[in-house]
C-alpha cells in the first residue's frame, strides 16, 4: 500500500515546487526531531498516518 492523504500530497508538490528527487520514510513520534537533527530526514510533513 503506498502512502496516500493531504500530507502526502503536499510532500509531492513542495519537492516538485523545489526542484527535488522525494522520498518518503517511515517515523514515529519518538524519533522525528532525531532523525531532523541528524539529518536522516530534512522536512517532516507529518507523523500520523490515514489508518485503514
């Protein structure tokens, strides 16, 4: 199942605006400012997922 939703969408849209290859991984709500601090990530968008 690929990521879907509003967050998803904005994603896409700001790395098309910016000129910049996306790609998305998986976070929590424990690890999202260390993976930003350490750079494993450079814009978290959200951390909560559309639950089926």
């Amino acid at each position: 199942m690929q990521p879907q939703g509003y967050d998803i969408d904005m994603a896409h849209y700001l790395a098309d605006e910016m000129g910049v290859e996306l790609e998305l991984i998986a976070v929590t709500s424990a690890n999202r400012i260390p993976y930003l601090q350490t750079g494993q990530a450079d814009l978290v968008i959200s951390s909560l997922g559309k639950k089926s």
